[in-house]
C-alpha cells in the first residue's frame, strides 16, 4: 500500500472514535517516531563510532610501523 492509501485509511477510520481513542492514537503515533527517531539517532552514533575506529586503527598502525625498517633490518 502506498503512504497516502495509508493515510487516508487511517483518517477514515478514525472518524467516529470518542476523543479519548482519538488521544490514544495520538499517543501511539508519537511513541513510535520516537523510537524511529532513537533507531536512526543510534544507527548514526554507531556509524560515526566505527568510522573513529577506523581512523584509531589507522594512527596506531601507522605509529607501530613508524621505524620498521630501521628496527627490523634485513640481513
């Protein structure tokens, strides 16, 4: 189903309800773009935390091998 199909639907159904279902609704719709919001905020924050990781590896490796070949000369 498309979004606007949804949306419509939804509206239709709710046409009758008492204010208090309707506040119930409400409620619902406002608890899951808060968790949609908290999934998203957390994918990023592991994202950007990987990606320093990355970079972490990067320096440590690169300090690691700063005087390899003077450390380990070959014979």
């Amino acid at each position: 189903m498309t979004k606007a199909l949804l949306e419509k639907m939804i509206l239709e159904e709710t046409k009758n309800l008492t204010p208090e279902a309707l506040q119930e609704i409400l409620d619902f719709i406002r608890f899951k773009k808060l968790k949609v919001s908290a999934k998203e905020s957390f994918e990023s924050e592991i994202k950007r935390e990987l990606s320093n990781l990355g970079e972490l590896s990067s320096i440590h490796l690169e300090e690691e091998f700063a005087d390899y070949k003077e450390r380990y000369t070959r014979e």
